[in-house]
C-alpha cells in the first residue's frame, strides 16, 4: 500500500517538475524527491528532513511548497476527472456522442437544461474545465536545493523577459537576413507584418499569459519593443512569434453577402435597405434608372428644414455619383430630425451596395458609410446629476 | 464570454490614459481616444474624397481590409462645399448645441465677405487689382485662420512660489484652435448694434490682409513671448 501511495506521490512530483516552464533538471533531483515524498507521507511534524543519503536538509519552508505543489497538482487531477465524468453524462444526457462532445456542446447543452436570465453573465450556471475556472499557479520555480530553473527568476518577471529576450533574438536574425539581402542585392517586396485584424493582448491577458503581475511600464515597454519589431521591412519571418501576443480581433469570415438587384414589373432595378440612429428606423427604397427625385414619408426634401439633414440624405447618392441616376423612396418612423437623416444615410448606403462594384463598397466602408452609429444617450446614475456629471462638491 | 459577439458596454467605461497610443505600424489612426463609445479598434473614418485617394495610393487602405470602421458624423459630407476647417470652425462658434444657428452665422458671414468684395472688386479700376482682389470667402477664411496662428504660447510655471509666463512652442492643433477662438470673440465684441455675422465677416477680411485686432493679438503673444525669453529653461528644470 505504502509503496502504490508512494509511487502515486513520486508520479505527482514528476508532474510537478515536468510542468516546469524551461527545461527541468531531472538527474540531480529525483532520487531526492523519492525519498521525500515517501517519508513526508508517514511523518510531516519533524522539523527539517535529511536525506538517507546524507544530502542537503530540505528546510520546512521548502517541504510546505513541495506539499502545496502536489496538493495543487492533485487537486487538479481530481477536478478534471470530475469534469470529464460530468461531461461524459451531459453527452449521454442530451444524446450525443461522448467521444465529440466539445465545450461548446457543453455550453449549449447548459443553457438547454439551465435556461437563465441572469443579466451578469457570470453568475448564470456553466461547466467550464477546471484549468479555465481555477487560478493558473506557476509550477514549481526553483528545485529542491532552492536552485531556479529559469535564468531571469531574479529578475521577479523571468517569462516576461524571456518574452523581451526572444523579442531581441529575432529583431538580430531578421537584420541578419535584411543585411544578407542587400548583399546579395535582392529586392523584395516589403515583407512587413500586416497588422489588419489582429490587435495587441492588453496588459491582463499578458499577464495571464506569463502567470506574473505586471505593470504598467512593463506593458508600455513591451508593446512598443513590438512596435519596432513590425516596422522590420522584413517582420512578416516573425509572424508566428508575433502572434503569440496578438488576438484576432475579426472573425475570418467578415465579408457578408450583398443581396442582388431586384427588379419591378417593369423591369426596373431596385433594392432596399433598412437602416437605424438612436430610436429612429428608416426603411429606404432605391430605384435605379431614376432621375434623382426624393420622397421621404410621402414628402419631398422639405421634409428636413435644416440644410445639414438634406446633406446626410445625399451624402450617399453623391459619394457613388449616382446623384441624379436613382430615385429615392423612404419611411421613417421614431423622432429626431437629425437621427432620422441619419437613418435614411445608413439605409440609402446598404441599399446602394448592390448597385456599386467591390471597389466603390470599400470606399464607402472606409467613409463610415456602412457603419451602424451605435451612439446612444448615456443613462443618468443614481447620485450624479446626469450621466456624467456630478452634483455640486462641497467641501463642508 | 467566448462567443463572436462583443459586449460593447465593457471596453470604454473605464477612461484610457491619453499616453497609451499603441498603434499599428500604419500610424495614429487606431490610436485610442479618450472616452470614446467606440472600441479601440475602430479607426476614424476618412470622408474626403481626396484623403480617400491618398489612402489607395500609398497602400494603406489595404492595410485596413478587415479594420473595422466608425459611422461618419452628420456633419460629414463628400460635396465640395464641405470643408473641415469650416466644421471645426462652425462647432467652435455652436452654442448650447444649436448647430443650426451657428452654421447660418458663418455662411452668413461668408456671404457678407462675398459681397464686400464683390463690390471692391466692382469699383476697381484696371483688370490686374480686379484679379488681385479674392472673392472666394473660403480661401479668405483659410488665410485668416492662418495668419492668426500664434507660434508660441504662455504657459504659467510655477517656480520658487512665484508663477512664471514661460514661453513654449505650440502645437498644430492648439494653433489653429487659438486662432480661431480670437476670431470668434473678435465678433462677439462690443458693438452692439452690428450682429455678430457682420463683426466676423470685418474681421476675416481684416486677418486676410495680416491687419485687424486677431492678428494684433498674435503679434502682442510673440512680443510678450520675446519679453519672457529669459525663463525659457523653466520649461524643464
């Protein structure tokens, strides 16, 4: 029995070093850990332990930590085998198969059975696995002699410099490469990272990343360290090492399928759109082979007094040059002049996209023409004067 | 949570430090701003017919392929009688949001500046002062602007208890700003049986030919600026 709880505990102590960041010293330390995990399981009220070798005393500071990492380790076994064993059941509870049941299946599966309404989104029930719920440790930094793995762990930020130090290496490699380039004269086509859809992590992730608390300075320093490396004409070799510390902020399928033309009775071109600002909706109705009339709720132009109105409903027609080559028919509904000029913008503009080519739906995209203004009015706070302002501060 | 869709009230609530401007190699575009219903990684939108050409031209709009993109303002147009320093301008003299007055003020004043000329140019003699005469109020308006940007400013540094008028260089932005504030109040003065359109329509003109009371204050900034030169250094120690 002693010798199955003593390999079940030298297993969990192997655990322990393996899951170390760098590359563990395994010679010199097991036999040490063999013994002391087998005698720390019968007696942990003496002091200090000796090895029966006659090695170095493992102080009591030491054991604790060497206690608290297995404990973790086994802690966590424990949670993950429930975990699975629960997952298993939700598979076999929804009728699915357990071999491909993924965290989104689970995720689903929950809020069948759990339905909630919950507004704060994590108190509503979820099974995560246990890894995403509970806090990341660091593994073991430093042996049994007290001796650190890493290089930089004086440093009290050894994977964020480890991060700065590749960051050096590589910024050296592609000036090698840029330099045995224009040796040999070649002339490429700049190679430098495109940084369209992916944004840098923020400084928390980066911190959950490297397991340590960084600050401010620290964050500042390494994204503009990044910055440098992607001005590289050649930073495009780095990708990998560079997306290690950028998320995707667009999914990869942005492009949305433009509705084609429809056509009228008498064969007339026509499409609509439907756009909103604030509380107003607009619906918009675009025909082609027109001759630049308006029509808004059954008036013509007039229906907006203020000239900068009229100028938001024409904005569209006059950025395509379709100014005098489209007729204009909109309803809007909700109040406001202004939201309402700006809802028959955004519905004249979607409406237009199936009359332009690919090139001219870019421009307007780049103008902010097919943006939704998501823009609303702040709500007034409890305690304040308004959304933003406070009450008058006195001071006594 | 992990799903596609972003919760949009998250991100900005707490106010992002000004000096954090991580950008992207393209430049400031997706700079952060301070307090913007927007997340960080909507970029600017750009409107004008001719920025839009430069962007295509040197390459950058396919850098912002799949950047996404603010909606323009409502103040943002593609027709030639937009101009951006007329935007800025007309919002600078808005009141209290009342944006439709504020407009009519300035192109009335536009239009009084038309007519002064016009008539100038009616009575002038030889062909070369009628073409010497402008009459577009814009440009008139663009040199005004231009010739009532300070270089310098006074910033009060405290040193040994007493406040010192340092003189420091000014940027581009607050320069224009400055200017334009000296021309909005330079037609709020005294007068009052001359409406402000009127007031702001003398002065621009004025400030077109480097003459008039904003320019004079331009020029009262660079001597007192001059008179201070001595604390200059106070700017850093």
């Amino acid at each position: 029995m002693a010798s199955v709880i003593g390999q079940f505990l030298r297993r969990s102590s192997t655990l322990v070093r393996i899951s170390c960041t760098v590359q563990a010293r395994v010679a010199s330390g097991l036999p040490h850990i063999q013994q002391y995990s087998s005698s720390s399981s019968s007696s942990t009220e003496e002091e200090s332990m000796t090895s029966p070798e006659g090695g170095a005393r493992m102080s009591k500071s030491m054991l604790a930590y060497q206690q608290r990492a297995e404990a973790h380790d086994k802690f966590m076994a424990d949670q993950i085998a429930e975990y699975e064993i629960g997952r298993r059941h939700l598979a076999n509870i929804m009728g699915e198969d357990p071999e491909t049941f993924t965290q989104e299946d689970i995720d689903a599966a929950i809020q069948y059975l759990l339905p909630s309404g919950l507004f704060e989104l994590t108190a509503r029930p979820a099974m995560k696995h246990p890894s995403d719920v509970f806090i990341k440790k660091k593994a073991a930094e430093f042996d049994i002699s007290g001796r650190p793995f890493h290089t930089f762990f004086y440093t009290g930020y050894p994977a964020y410099y480890q991060a700065l130090h590749d960051l050096g290496k590589t910024m050296i490699s592609l000036d090698q490469f840029a330099n045995r380039m224009a040796h040999l004269k070649v002339e490429n086509e700049s190679q430098a990272f495109n940084c369209g859809g992916s944004e840098w992590v923020s400084k928390a992730e980066l911190s959950n990343k490297f397991l340590e608390e960084l600050h401010d300075k620290h964050y500042i320093f390494f994204i503009q360290s990044m910055n440098r490396l992607i001005e590289h004409p050649y930073s495009s070799r780095a990708q990998d090492f560079i997306m290690r510390f950028r998320k995707v902020v667009i999914t990869t399928q942005n492009k949305e399928e433009i509705p084609k033309l429809m056509y009228t009775a008498e064969g007339i071109p026509y499409m609509t759109g439907s756009g909103k600002r604030k509380h107003t909706e607009a619906t918009v109705t675009v025909y082609g082979r027109g001759s630049g009339k308006i029509e808004i709720n059954g008036q013509d132009m007039r229906f907006f007094k203020v000239i900068q109105d009229r100028e938001q409903v024409v904005f569209p027609l006059q950025f395509t040059n379709l100014l005098g080559k489209v007729d204009l028919v909109a309803n809007v509904t909700g109040a406001g002049l202004s939201s309402s000029a700006g809802a028959i913008r955004l519905a004249t503009a979607l409406a237009l996209r199936s009359f332009v080519d690919e090139h001219m739906r870019e421009k307007m995209r780049l103008a902010g023409l097919l943006s939704k203004d998501f823009r609303v009015k702040e709500r007034k706070k409890p305690g304040q004067k308004g959304a933003r302002a406070k009450f008058t501060w006195k001071k006594r | 949570m992990a799903t596609g869709v972003r919760v949009l009230f998250n991100d900005f609530r707490v106010p992002l430090r000004s000096w954090l401007t991580v950008n992207s190699a393209w430049g400031q575009v997706t700079g952060r701003a301070r307090y913007s219903q927007y997340p960080p990684a909507y970029i600017k939108p750009v409107y004008l017919p001719a920025k839009l050409e430069e962007l295509e031209r040197s390459g950058d709009a396919k850098q912002l392929e799949y950047t996404p993109v603010r909606a323009a303002y409502n103040t943002h147009t593609s027709s030639v009688f937009h101009d951006p320093l007329v935007r800025k301008f007309t919002n600078h003299i808005m009141k209290t949001g009342n944006k439709c007055l504020a407009r009519e003020l300035v192109e009335k004043a536009f239009q009084e500046v038309k007519r002064v000329q016009l008539q100038k140019r009616n009575t002038a003699e030889t062909e070369e002062e009628k073409e010497a005469i402008v009459c577009d109020p814009l440009k008139i308006f663009k040199q005004a602007v231009e010739n009532g940007r300070p270089v310098l400013q006074l910033v009060p540094i405290k040193r040994g208890g007493v406040k010192y008028q340092v003189p420091v260089p000014i940027t581009d932005h607050r320069s224009y700003f400055i200017s334009m504030r000296w021309l909005k109040e330079a037609g709020r003065e005294k007068e009052r049986t001359i409406h402000f359109p009127e007031k702001l329509a003398r002065e621009l003109l004025a400030a077109a030919r480097n003459e008039g009371r904003v320019v004079k204050k331009k020029q009262d900034l660079h001597r007192q600026c001059e008179a201070n030169r001595a604390y200059a250094h106070y700017r850093w120690s």
